[in-house]
C-alpha cells in the first residue's frame, strides 16, 4: 500500500468523523433526550478533532508551495474571519473558554486548506462520497437497532431520529445536504465506479431526512433538488442573467418556506404539529436586544451562552427555557462578532457564491454544481439553526470551497498535463 493511498485512507476517516460520529451519542444519549454538552466532560471528540488537525498540518509541509498557490487564487480573506475567531477572545466574558474554541476554528481551517490544496477535485468528491456513505450508514444502523442512542424519546420530539448527532435537526440538516449531494452525482460519467455507493448514498440520505422529521431538512432538500434539476434541464447552459434568477428564485423559495414554518401556526395545526415548541418568536427579539448592547464587536466567540450566569440568563429568564444558542446563524455571528465581523463574513460568502456560480458556468458537468448546493444549504439550514463556525464538517466544506480554484476538468486536464510535459523535461538525460 503507497503513502498516497494511506493519506486518502486518512482523508476518508477524517472525513467521516468530522461530519458525524457517535461519541457524543453514546456518552450523553442513553435517555433519548437532546444533548446537551458539558464543555469539561467532553475531551474525547475534541482531542481527536485536534488529531486529525495536527497530522493534517503535518502532511501539507512538504507542500508548501502548492499550498500557498492554491490559498493566493482562492478567497483568503476567510483567514481574516478565523483572525476575528481568535481576537474576539480580547473581548470575551469567558476569555480561556473561547481561546480553547477558536482553536478547534483555526484547526478546522487547517484541515480544510489541507482538503483544498492536497488533492485533486476528483479525489476530494471521491472522499466525501465514502464520508457521507459512511455517517449514512451509522446513522441508519443506530436508528434501526439501536433505537435508545438513534432515536429521540422525550417530547417533544418522542420518536425522531437523530442517528449519530445530538439532535434530529443535526441529522436532517447533513442528510440534506448529503441528499442533494449524491443527486447531483447520480448520472455522472467520471464516478461511474462509485454508482452503488451514490445510489445507496442517496436512498439512505432521503429516508433519513424523512424520519428525522426535521422541517428545515425536508425543506432544504426540496429547494436543493429544485436546484439540481433547473440546472440539469438547461445542461447548466446559464448566462449571467440566468444564474442571478436562479439565485433570487432559489432565496426567495427558502425565505417564503422557512416564514410559513416560523409563523404559519394554523396551518402547521392542520397536521397536528405545534410551531410554538421552537420558541424563535419569544427568542430572537430579546437576543436582538443584547446584540445592541454590543454592536461592532459582539461577546466573543461563543461565550454569550456559557451558564446562567451569563447574557445567557438573562435570554433564559424572559423566555422561559434554556435555549442553547440564537437558532439562526445570522443571529450568532451578530453575538459573538458583531456588525463588523459579521460583515467581513457575508463578504467572504457572498465573494464565494460568485466563485462556485463561475465555476458552473466554465464547466458544464454535475459535480461542479456541488460547491453551490453547499453553499445554498448553509444559507438555508442557518435560517433556524446554528453549524457553521465550529470543528466539524460544515465550517471544513466552506473552506474547501474557498480555496478551490475555478478550473473546469478540461483545464485541471490540460494543466496536469503541461506539469507532466515540463517535469519530463526537466530531466537529465
């Protein structure tokens, strides 16, 4: 076995626990209730997290220079983000806590510029379909016997799945994504050889979406899939006037579907469904009074909810639960960044969207259609819930689309080609 398949070995692995494992499952979720983390008693995950970072770092030495090419035509103003990450613990109530998770952010970073910038696009798509086949297959394994840990069994969510994560949100956000994923793959001819693995890939995401009973999931699925078909029916033949549509559209679908689900109360009851369980009307206007307190700068990174104690008491009291975060990750930029890191965010974001809309455009094949979808899906899952700045896959997947060239597959080809030619030539005869 060569070191490079060892190294695609690791990628797979870290992959798939970055994306979701069962750890914290089966640590904390004996009684089918919602995980909810004590900082102190969690060392397991991170620690491996801060292994796979480590030995990541390590691999991309020897690379340097490839990597500094490939981070210089990428959108690099992200590293002023994890800068932000890490200065914000000048600023925070909870300073030693939030150095210790702006951390985890710069080594997620690491790992994701090591995904970006040490492997070809084609090998980054073949990963991540084993990643997501493997969280599938665990998810649906302890779903199916091992209810205890698979499922949830309190109210108000008694009988949804969660699979590997700590809530069925969790799950129905991934296999959302993981859905959209293999369906944009599913009739490409370059991974012919993984057919199986993208329709199982596919058929396990969307049961899982079903059974998590995640709204938000079933919803990003349905604008993902709508997505994939528009540009699958035109054969992505889009001009710029078409992509800016397609986006509009496609926000705009989101906005309407996430509004009805947030407010919406009757119809909802249509289907025995009660929307006041979410609590975001009684939460967001008390959490928009403390980020006025705090506008430019916010209250560090992750440090607005730590105890009751803290400016979390306070969102506690007049709402009357313990509510673990904003459940919108507009919401929690604004709290831990304020306006002003928040906006250099939504710059690399929108500087993102630009970038994988341009990517489609210069080549028309299906897998170059993925760095949109993810992009979309953090939009939309962010709507009512909070996973993108953190150690696991989400905040990987955004740097990988930031640092990944915008080369079609003729020219990837043709440049691999012309450094084979010189490489050649540059050997003595």
């Amino acid at each position: 076995m060569t070191f490079r398949t060892l190294e695609f070995l690791f990628l797979c692995l870290a992959l798939t626990f970055l994306t979701g494992n069962p750890i914290n499952v089966f640590l904390y979720g004996g009684t089918g209730s919602q995980i909810v983390l004590d900082v102190q008693g969690s060392f397991l995950e991170p620690a491996i997290n801060m292994g796979i970072y480590s030995l990541s770092f390590l691999l991309m030495l020897p690379r340097w220079r490839k990597v500094l090419t490939h981070i210089t035509r990428g959108n690099m103003i992200v590293w002023v983000v994890v800068i932000l990450v890490i200065a914000s613990t000048t600023w925070s109530d909870y300073p030693q806590f939030t150095w210790r998770r702006s951390i985890i952010v710069f080594g997620a970073t690491i790992f994701g510029t090591y995904f970006a910038t040490c492997f070809n696009f084609k090998q980054q798509i073949q990963a991540l379909i084993w990643a997501f086949c493997a969280v599938a297959l665990m998810s649906l394994t302890l779903g199916a016997f091992v209810p205890r840990f698979g499922t949830m069994t309190q109210p108000p969510h008694t009988g949804s799945w969660r699979g590997v994560y700590m809530h069925k949100q969790g799950l129905g956000n991934q296999m959302a994504l993981c859905g959209s994923f293999f369906l944009a793959l599913l009739n490409n001819d370059l991974f012919k050889p993984q057919k199986r693995l993208i329709v199982f890939g596919l058929v396990s995401s969307v049961f899982l979406v079903a059974v998590s009973r995640s709204s938000t999931g079933l919803i990003s699925f349905a604008v993902l899939s709508l997505v994939i078909y528009v540009c699958h029916s035109r054969k992505f033949g889009f001009g710029v006037m078409s992509f800016v549509v397609l986006s509009l559209s496609t926000f705009g679908l989101g906005a309407i579907a996430f509004f009805l689900l947030d407010n919406l109360e009757t119809v909802f009851g249509w289907f025995g469904k009660d929307m006041t369980v979410s609590g975001r009307d009684e939460l967001f206007p008390v959490v928009w009074e403390l980020i006025h307190q705090r506008p430019w700068l916010g209250y560090g990174y992750e440090a607005f909810w730590q105890g009751q104690y803290s400016h979390a008491g306070t969102v506690w009291q007049a709402i009357g639960w313990p509510a673990p975060h904003a459940h919108n990750g507009l919401l929690e930029l604004l709290i831990a960044f304020g306006w002003i890191g928040t906006s250099v965010f939504l710059w690399t974001l929108g500087v993102n969207f630009l970038r994988s809309l341009y990517l489609i455009r210069i080549d028309k094949t299906s897998e170059y259609i993925l760095p949109f979808l993810f992009l979309l899906q953090v939009v939309l899952s962010n709507m009512t819930e909070r996973n993108l700045l953190g150690g696991g896959v989400t905040w990987v997947l955004y740097v990988w689309v930031t640092f990944l060239p915008c080369y079609s597959r003729n020219q990837i080809t043709l440049q691999a080609l012309k450094q084979h030619y010189q490489s050649k030539q540059a050997q003595p005869f």
